[in-house]
C-alpha cells in the first residue's frame, strides 16, 4: 500500500522589504533624479543659447546704429567780422532767434550782455560743415552801423571773423514715431546724470544689470498695495526693454528684459549703458512724433540746449520718467510742479544742489516754452523748396541715413522780417481800402552770392500747404519791361534816345488789331528811353520791342533764367508772359548781379553722419548779358524809386537809395514789385488766388509790403558800381544827341563807351527845339497828379 503524503501547505511568502526597496523606491527616484537633471542641462543649454542668441542680437544693435536719426537741416550761419555794416541791433535780434539769454555778465554758452557799442557772447560750440568750433567768449565792437572790433575776451586776442551756430529749422525723419536728437554723456550736465540716478537707479555702478534688493522691495510695495506701484527695474532692464522688447507685461518678458540686462552689463561699461539710456528714455509725445531721449526733451519743453538747462528744468525732465503723459506740463501744471519740486528736495538732501539753490529754482514756475513751439515749422515755404532741391541734387535714399545735415542759405532774420511785412501788410492794404480776400508771396535773395535767404508763399506764413512763391504762375505785366529796355541798351540805343509816343495799331496775321496804351491814356509825342522806363510808359516800349525785335527780347529773358516757352508776341513786351514769384526773382537776380547768372538755391552742402560730404554747392555765375547794358539798366530803375511810379519809398523810407520796377496786369488781378538795397533783392506779388481783380496797382500792393520788409530789416543804400566800360555824357533833352558840357538844355546820363560820339556843338543844336522843349516841360509835370504814384 503506498502511502500518500500529505500535501504541503504553501503559504505565500513574504515580499521582502530589501526587494521591494530595490524595486519600488530605488528605482522611481533615480528616473526621477535623471529625468531631472536632463531637463536642467537642456533647460541650461537653452538658456545658454539663447543668451548666446540675445548676445548676438544685443551687440548688433548697440555695436551698429542703434537709431535710425533724423536729417536736421539749419540755416545759414551768420559771419561778423570787423568792417561788416551791419546795426548791434540786428545781431541782437539773431541771437534772439537763436535763443540766447540776457544777462548782467555773460559765463555761460547761449549767454549775451549789450552796452551801447559792445556785445559780449558766449557762442555756442557747433560742428560747422569745415569743422567743429568750441564754446567762445567774444566781444563785438560797434562803430555806427559797422563792426569795428571782434576779440577773443579769455586771450585778449583780436580775431578776423567769427561765427554765431546756425539755427535749426527742420528735422526730416524718415520714421515718423520717433525723434531724438544725440547727446553725448561729456556734453550732458553731471547734475542731470545724478539726479537721474538718484531718483531711477541709486545702485547703477555697483549691479550687475539687475538689483535683487530693488526687486525685493518693489514686490514688498506691491504685496502690501495689492497692485502694481513701485518697481524694480533698473536703468540696464528700462533699457532693454525699451530698445528690444515690447510694452506688453508678463512675467516671460520680465525674465527677458532681465537676462538682456545681465548681458548688456557684462558687454558694455557703464557710461555707454547710460549714454544709451540718455537718448532711447520716452518723454512725451510732438503731434504724431514720440519725444526721445533727453536732448530733444530739452528743446522740446524748453527750447535749449541740454548743456544750458537750470537745476528746476533738469528736475522736470527726471520727473517726466515716471510718466511723460501723467506729468505732462501742459496738461496737467499742478502735478507736473509738484513732482518737480518733489525731485528738487531730494537733489537738496542727497547735497546735489545747495539750500540756496533749491529755494532759489523751487520759486520758478514750470517754465516750459508754449505748447506746440517746436513742432510748428519755421518757413514751411522755403522748407518746401529745400525739399525740392534735395530731391533733385541728392535723393531720398541718401536723406535716411542716420545724421544727415542739410546747410542752407535761410537768413532767420530776413524770413522773419518777410513773413511780418506779408502778413501784417496785406492786412493793412484791406483795412485801408476795404478789400477782402487778398493773398500774396515774397521771395528774397542774397544779391551777391545768388541764394534764396527767404522765401513766403502765402498770407498765413505758417501754413504748410499751396506755395504761391513756387507754384502761383501769374501774368507779370511791367515787371518785363526792364528785358526789353536791356536788349536795346545793349544794341544801338542809350538811355537819351527818342521814343515815340502816339497812337499806334498793331494786327497780326488773323487781322485783329491791338492798341496798347498808356496807364494814364495820354500821350506824349516823343519821350526818352529812361523817361519811358522810369514811368513805365506802354506806347513808347512797344515801339522800342519791335525795333529791337519781340524775338531778341525772348532771348534776354532765357539768358536772365526763364527757361520756360516764350511766344514772341508784340503784347510780351508789355507782360502777356506768366511767371511765378521765384522766377521773377531768378531773372532779377542776373539783372542786379550786372548780367552774371546763377541759378538761385537754398542749399549750401549736404553731410552724412561722419561730416563727409554728400552735395557741395559748386555754381558759378556766368557773364550772359553785356555788363554796361545791365549797369544802364539798373541805373534807371533806380529812378523808378526816386521819381518814377515807386517814389512813394522816398516818403515810406526816407534818406535810403533802393532800386526797383513795379508791375500792374490787366483790371489790377496782380499787384508786382521787384526792389533791392545793397543786399537783398525782393520780389512780392499781391492779388487773389481766384484770379478776381485785386484792385490794386503795383504801387498800391507790392510797394508798401516792400517797404514794410525794408524797415523791418533795416536797409542797407544801394550802392551801384559802375562798370569801365561806362562812362558819363552830356545829352540834349530835346534831340537826344550828345552834346558839350557848357550847352543849356542838357542832361548828364551814364553812357556805354560803344555808344559815345563826337559830340555836337552848342551852335549846331537849334534853339526853338530848346525854348519849345522849356515850355512843355513844366506842362508834362502838371499832368502828374497826386494819384500818379499808384499808376503803374
């Protein structure tokens, strides 16, 4: 029998604990461990490359151009020098322009004293287009109207010129959100660089980049606010974030703007960190254009320099951090004022300005310039040309490169006096003679160099829109004359020749007929040439075109600038043609530079932003008129201001030699007068943009707003130089033939040395010529009238 065993009972054994740490525990927190730190390394190797990708995008921008700046433009610099006629008050009035400041002793830059015959100034330095000039203290002496003296007052040293800056007058920029204007740190006051400090970032040299204590409080300050009210960002992280990151707030662009801090700060020292800073920081907005950096912010709310601003101006600009639009001065004064002198304590306590100062600058008001000052445009019109001119002799992609300086021929002092006499003067017209709706434009130009040194094109001399100097083309009427009577001068006739003076009819090949007549429809019989020009007669140059031929007075006129299609009519010599303002000027300028022509410009030169140049003005005039027929010419439209239809200048000015030649078109639609001192030469029109009659004759309109422009910018005689080819001779009245001195009935007149002839005999001249010739003579005076200044 076999014996069966009994079957074992198996209990299920025990898991033992050493297994189960082998298998669970040990197991689980070594992926754990590993999965970890696989992450760290790729989350540092991230990081790393990342910071390798910042750093690269940070030394771009700030090892290259970190702004893109707008092109200035300036006007002309203005030269004194010993010999120079020129009033101690119309320098003066440049350094006004210019804002300097009058003080009792001049110490600083943009400083000036006056005695009765001195001028002390402290002028400016300024990077002139052949080089910088520093910071000088000069003292200008007087005697009359004339500059005696120039010396260097710290060396007591005479000098032979010097130059005052010249004034900004437009920025072009090519991105319209922002505008900057450079300073560098050497040229920022320290007290505005410590301020800033003081209030914005105490620990700047000694973080790297990124303050933890700044963050621990600010986050303590907002914990206890329960919102954002303080933070923690130092001038570094303000930094990047305003160069390369958005205004967006999240906690991933705060970390951003942190390690670009620590990049920055271990790439950069910290005078460039702060120079940076100085010119990217926002503070307030100009129309559509941003205000960046303190440089502009300077001029912007106070129309100075950075380096000239007071310790009060310099709180206000540090306040405006905080909030360019919350302490905005215009808008809300009260708290812009209380920050500031919330800025100027601490200045007092941390000993960056003493006691005295501090209750000195707290007292001063806010003292910004009126709202809008800077942005509105000075001389939009001449701005507009410049434009033009830019365009055409350096182009659009050269203007947007960083640092462009356009130097042009303005003369801020002649804009000036233009824009009042328009404004002021066609408001005058219309009171006086109860006309409406008259409009207006006044070109001036230097008469030796052949620059525009002011040009207006409208009433409203700020407004920016139809230029009427450039673009308003109008019938010229007399203002052609002086063209006519050149082509003759310089062909057989002299300013004693006989001109007929009757009736005439003209017909051209349709059969109508023309008869030109006189403004005042009389008739004379026979005048002379520099009779008939001085009182602009029709008749008698009518007779004196066609004689000369209507197709060689085209050709004076192209050789004086017009370039445009001329139709040889008989009616030309008596302004059929239609002109605008500047080209009236560009075919007076050849006329008063004694037939030399240049093209007129505003532009001197054009630099890029390492001072090399992109466009230098080059022209030289050119000789394309006979230099004696000028000269005659000039001669007798210096009558024209003395007895002919522009002598009422002898009573709106009196004891000033001016030369000129009114104009008057058909029914008075355009008011003309061309007229020049021994410096400018200016152009005005008057009448109305619909072309409905003005009203006005040349004498009427354009003469007084000249004379206006005159008295403002305090004229200087003109002084004509007579050429060698012309000498003086005696003529008589009656026949026009030379004649001996000893003669009665004769007149002495400037002749071109071509053009003398032996002279006739007193014996030869018949007398009733003579007796009838003293007998008409008073009879043609009677016929002038009162009136007769505003005939034309």
């Amino acid at each position: 029998m076999v014996s069966k065993k009994k079957p074992v009972k198996r209990t299920p054994a025990k898991k033992s604990s050493k297994k189960k740490a082998k298998s669970k525990f040990p197991i689980s927190w070594m992926w754990l461990f590993q999965t970890s730190l696989k992450l760290c390394l790729v989350l540092v190797t991230a990081v790393f490359v990342y910071g390798i990708y910042l750093d690269s995008k940070i030394r771009k921008k700030m090892d290259g151009q970190i702004w893109s700046l707008p092109a200035q433009i300036y006007a002309r610099p203005l030269t004194l020098y010993p010999g120079l006629e020129i009033n101690k008050s119309e320098v003066v009035q440049e350094l006004k322009l210019l804002n300097y400041r009058y003080v009792k002793k001049p110490r600083r830059a943009g400083e000036y004293a006056q005695s009765k015959t001195r001028l002390e100034i402290v002028r400016r330095g300024f990077d002139f287009r052949d080089g910088p000039e520093p910071d000088r203290r000069i003292l200008v002496t007087f005697s009359g109207k004339t500059i005696s003296e120039i010396k260097l007052v710290d060396e007591n040293k005479k000098m032979g010129y010097v130059r005052l800056e010249p004034l900004l007058i437009d920025r072009l920029s090519a991105n319209n959100a922002e505008d900057r204007m450079m300073v560098r740190l050497e040229d920022t006051p320290s007290l505005l660089v410590e301020t800033l400090l003081l209030v914005e970032d105490r620990q700047f040299y000694h973080h790297k980049g990124v303050s933890l204590p700044a963050i621990g409080r600010a986050l303590v300050a907002n914990i206890k606010a329960g919102q954002t009210v303080q933070g923690g960002s130092t001038l570094t992280q303000q930094l990047a974030k305003n160069i390369f990151l958005s205004r967006q707030r999240s906690l991933i662009r705060k970390l951003q703007e942190a390690y670009m801090a620590l990049i920055i700060d271990f790439r950069y020292n910290k005078d460039t960190i702060i120079e940076a800073y100085l010119n990217e920081v926002y503070l307030g907005q100009n129309g559509a254009n941003g205000v960046y950096g303190f440089g502009l912010a300077s001029q912007f709310y106070f129309g100075r320099p950075i380096g000239e601003i007071s310790a009060s101006q310099i709180a206000h600009l540090v306040a405006l951090v905080k909030g360019p639009s919350y302490y905005d001065p215009w808008r809300s004064p009260e708290r812009s004022l209380a920050r500031r002198d919330l800025i100027l304590r601490l200045m007092a306590n941390n000993d960056l300005i003493d006691e005295d100062t501090y209750n000195s600058e707290a007292n001063h008001d806010v003292g910004v310039i009126k709202r809008g000052a800077m942005k509105k445009q000075t001389a939009p019109a001449f701005l507009s040309l410049v434009r033009r001119e830019l365009r055409e002799k350096v182009g659009d992609e050269q203007l947007i490169q960083s640092g462009v300086r356009v130097f042009t021929s303005l003369d801020p002092v002649a804009q000036k006096s233009a824009e009042e006499a328009l404004h002021y003067g066609i408001k005058e017209i219309e009171k006086a003679r109860k006309l409406s709706h008259l409009e207006g434009a006044i070109v001036v130009t230097d008469k030796r160099k052949g620059e525009i040194i002011a040009l207006v094109g409208g009433r409203d001399v700020k407004y920016a829109g139809f230029n009427r100097a450039m673009d308003a083309v109008r019938p010229i009427g007399s203002l052609v004359k002086p063209a006519v009577y050149l082509t003759a001068l310089a062909g057989k006739f002299n300013l004693a020749s006989r001109l007929k003076d009757k009736p005439i009819r003209l017909k051209n090949n349709s059969g109508s007929s023309w008869s030109p007549k006189n403004y005042d429809k009389k008739y004379r019989g026979e005048v002379s040439l520099h009779q008939s020009l001085t009182d602009s007669l029709n008749v008698p140059t009518v007779n004196l075109g066609l004689s000369v031929g209507i197709d060689n007075v085209v050709k004076t006129l192209n050789r004086m600038g017009i370039e445009k299609q001329i139709n040889a009519y008989p009616s030309l010599v008596l302004g059929s043609l239609s002109l605008s303002p500047l080209q009236i000027a560009q075919m007076y300028q050849t006329l008063v530079s004694q037939g030399r022509y240049q093209p007129l410009v505003t532009i001197r030169a054009v630099t890029d932003g390492e001072g090399m140049a992109l466009y230098e003005k080059s022209e030289r005039a050119e000789q394309v008129l006979p230099a004696d027929a000028s000269y005659l010419t000039l001669y007798n439209l210096e009558q024209v201001t003395e007895i002919g239809t522009a002598r009422s200048l002898t009573w709106r000015l009196p004891g000033y030699q001016f030369g000129g030649k009114t104009g008057t078109t058909d029914e008075l639609r355009d008011s003309w007068f061309v007229g020049w001192d021994n410096r400018d030469l200016v152009s005005v029109w008057v009448g109305r943009d619909d072309n409905k009659p003005a009203g006005l004759t040349g004498s009427a309109g354009a003469v007084p707003i000249f004379a206006k422009y005159m008295k403002q910018r305090q004229p200087k005689s003109s002084q004509l130089s007579a050429p060698s080819s012309v000498v003086k001779a005696s003529f008589i009245k009656a026949t026009g033939q030379q004649a001996e001195e000893n003669c009665e009935g004769i007149e002495t007149l400037p002749v071109a040395r071509t053009h003398l002839v032996e002279p006739k005999t007193c014996s030869i001249w018949t007398n009733p010529f003579a007796s009838s010739e003293k007998e008409e003579e008073p009879k043609e005076k009677k016929r002038k009238n009162i009136f007769s200044r505003f005939f034309d």
